[in-house]
C-alpha cells in the first residue's frame, strides 16, 4: 500500500513493432517444439502462418498478452489431438500455413456438430466463410524415414 501511495505518474507504452512481434511468434514456436521433443513431433509455420498469429496474438491496446492463448487455442489442442489420436501419434512433423474457409468447410463443421464428431481440427466456431484460419499440414514419421533412406538398392547376387 505505501509503495502505491508513492507512484504519481501513469507510463504509457507505446505498440510493440511488427518485427518484435513476429519475434514473439518465433520465441512461442521454438517453445512449443520444446514440448513436442519427447514425442517427437516437429512443428514448422510457413510466412501466412506466422502473420497469421501475429495478427491474431497481438492487439495495440493489449499488446501480445493474447499470443498465448492463440497458441492454445488455435494450435496447441489441434496438435494433441493429432498427437493422441491422429497421424503424429508416432512422431512426425506438421505445417502451419493458412487456408480461407469455403461455405463447403462451413457445412462440414455444421454436420460435425450435429453428428457430435467435431474435433480440433474441423472446429470452425467463431468464424465465417472467407475467414482465413490455420491449417495443419502432417507428415507422418514413417514417411519422413522413407524420404530420407530414398531408394535401396539390392545386391546383385553374381
């Protein structure tokens, strides 16, 4: 309580600059790979992607408080459900990009609901057709072995 009584000045921040954010996009995705180590799941963003959360984590008013639960929110939980469920539950790699929404990945979403079948992937509450959201592009880990062994040769038996 004293040391509140002292302060007399309110400082004002400035917004952050777009490159600083995009720093903070990076700092988030390094750390997310951190935590996907163990599972071997390696996870990559193209450039929409990347602008694609810095629009969406960080707003002038607030700053990038926001970018944390973007991340939880429109990647973290899809990517569980990949991990657990899907086609990274051996490992592999996932790449973020972005993709606008159709009226026919609307309908989808809306069938989804009504079958109860909606996962993190196909969730598509709170946007609307033309909307740009993220989009998951998986590689599974059996097949980055196969592209990295490329073709076997056989011995020839003579």
């Amino acid at each position: 309580p004293e040391f509140r009584n002292r302060l007399d000045n309110v400082v004002q921040f400035g917004s952050l600059p777009k490159r600083v954010v995009r720093m903070i996009v990076d700092k988030n995705l390094k750390s997310l790979n951190k935590q996907t180590k163990d599972r071997d799941v390696v996870v990559k963003a193209d450039e929409s992607a990347k602008e694609w959360l810095c629009d969406k984590g960080y707003k002038p008013e607030f700053g990038a408080r926001e970018m944390t639960r973007v991340f939880q929110v429109h990647i973290k939980r899809v990517l569980a459900d990949f991990m657990l469920f899907g086609d990274l539950k051996e490992g592999g790699s996932i790449l973020l990009g972005t993709e606008t929404i159709t009226q026919e990945m609307m309908d989808v979403h809306e069938q989804k609901t009504k079958d109860g079948t909606l996962t993190p992937s196909t969730d598509l509450t709170g946007y609307k057709v033309d909307d740009k959201k993220l989009s998951f592009t998986i590689q599974k880990k059996s097949s980055l072995l196969d592209k990295e062994s490329g073709p076997t040769l056989e011995k020839d038996p003579a």
